[in-house]
C-alpha cells in the first residue's frame, strides 16, 4: 500500500536526487543513510535508515509524488 510522504532531497544534477529528510504523520525524520536506491520503469526508489526505522521511498514520475511503501521500526 502507498501512502502519501513529503520528500526533500539533495539533486545536484537530476531530480530526485538523495533523499535528506522527509516528514510523515506530522513527524520529521532525517535520512541517515541511503542503504539502497534503484529505477523501475514509472519510478524512483530508496531505502532509507533514520533514527527511527527503516524507510522504503517511491517517487512516481508521472504524478511527480513521493509515497511511502514501506516502514520498518527499529526496536
């Protein structure tokens, strides 16, 4: 399931570029490290750690959103 997020991120030369924070259910979470980051054929996508969990990010280049695919606590 996909859920709308708010995204900002650092693009030196292509959008979307790295993913440095992104705010969901009125929270902010800084991105700490982009574990992985790769293309499907509609969208943009990374996995990203932050001090609260693990987050799996899309950005749909048709609709230019970002959403949430996935949210992985850390315990």
């Amino acid at each position: 399931m996909y859920r709308p997020i708010i995204v900002h991120c650092r693009a030196e030369y292509a959008y979307p570029g790295r993913p440095l924070r992104l705010i969901w259910e009125e929270r902010e979470y800084h991105v700490e490290q982009v574990l992985r980051a790769w293309r499907e054929p509609d969208a943009h996508c990374f996995l990203v750690a932050t001090n609260e969990g693990i987050f799996e990010l899309t950005y749909l280049l048709a609709s230019d959103d970002w959403m949430l695919r996935q949210f992985t606590p850390t315990f």
